[in-house]
C-alpha cells in the first residue's frame, strides 16, 4: 500500500507542474501584446489585434519579421499580417522578394504578398522570374500574381480532353 501512496503522491506533483490549456493559451495572446509593442505599435492596437487573432503569435511573428527584415513600418506590416490565413507565409514572402531582388518597392512586394493566396509560390515565382532576367521586378511581380489569381489556367492542366463531337 505505501509503494501505491508514493506514485499517487509523485504522480500528483508531476501534474502540477503541468500548465493546463487556458494557461498556455493566454500566453500566446502576451507574447503578441509584447512582440507588437516592440515593434513601435501602441498599446491600444497591439491589444486590439492580439485579441481579434486566431494565431496571436503568428501574427506578431508576421509583424516583427517584416519590421525587422524590411524597411517597412510595423504600422503597415499589422494592417497586412491581420487581413491574411497565413501570416508567416506573409512574413517570408516579403522579406525573401525584398532580401533578393534590389531597388523593389517594399511597399508593392508587401502588397502583392498580402493579395497572394499562396505567398510562399508567389515569392518563388517573383525571384525566379527576375533572376532569370524575364521580366523587371515590377513585371514579376504583376505577372506572377495574375497567375495566382486563375489557377484553373495553369499547365499542365489534369481535366479530361473535351468530348469529341461526330459530324455526319
């Protein structure tokens, strides 16, 4: 009975060192309030945003970085981070267009990153379009997000051949 007692009683200890999940979920929304406030944003908005996201961490993450890795404001990069699903998607969009290509408006990339359904395929597009000398970085970027936008158009497409019709 006592060897019984003492894993109850280490069992016990165990699990109070275990933060249970409204503990850990509030974290998330005080590290958002903390990373947004560095990143020059007032308290009011950082505590508006944070509270309004379902991801608070990426959103500040998708805020720090673009501020950080970019010339952009943290003002701007919030209004984009908060208007898109995948904010870190966001975050390495711009900050790859804008570390390899030079003299880019990082205000257009930020943009067309934001209006991206697939930002990480879009960056890739934009890099790849304007290392390969094709096309200038604002062409680039126009047209890669013009291919994100009809999906349905891209090749190979895997839809059947249209039906043939007999003609007598």
């Amino acid at each position: 009975m006592k060897f019984c007692t003492t894993q109850l009683a280490i069992a016990g200890l165990v699990t109070l060192g275990i933060p249970n999940g409204a503990a850990t979920a509030g974290n998330g929304f005080s590290f958002c309030a903390k990373d947004l406030k560095a990143a020059n944003i007032t308290s009011e908005i950082a505590s508006q945003a944070c509270s309004e996201a379902l991801q608070p961490e990426d959103l500040s993450l998708c805020v720090l970085k673009i501020k950080v890795l970019t010339s952009l404001a943290g003002q701007k990069a919030l209004g984009a981070c908060t208007r898109v699903r995948r904010p870190l998607e966001l975050a390495s969009c711009v900050v790859d267009i804008d570390n390899q290509i030079e003299n880019i408006n990082a205000n257009s990339v930020l943009d067309h990153c934001r209006r991206s359904l697939l930002p990480e395929q879009f960056s890739e597009c934009v890099i790849g379009l304007n290392s390969a000398n094709v096309a200038s970085p604002d062409k680039a970027l126009n047209t890669c997000i013009s291919v994100d936008q009809y999906p349905s158009q891209l090749s190979p497409t895997f839809a059947p051949p249209p039906a043939r019709t007999l003609v007598q």
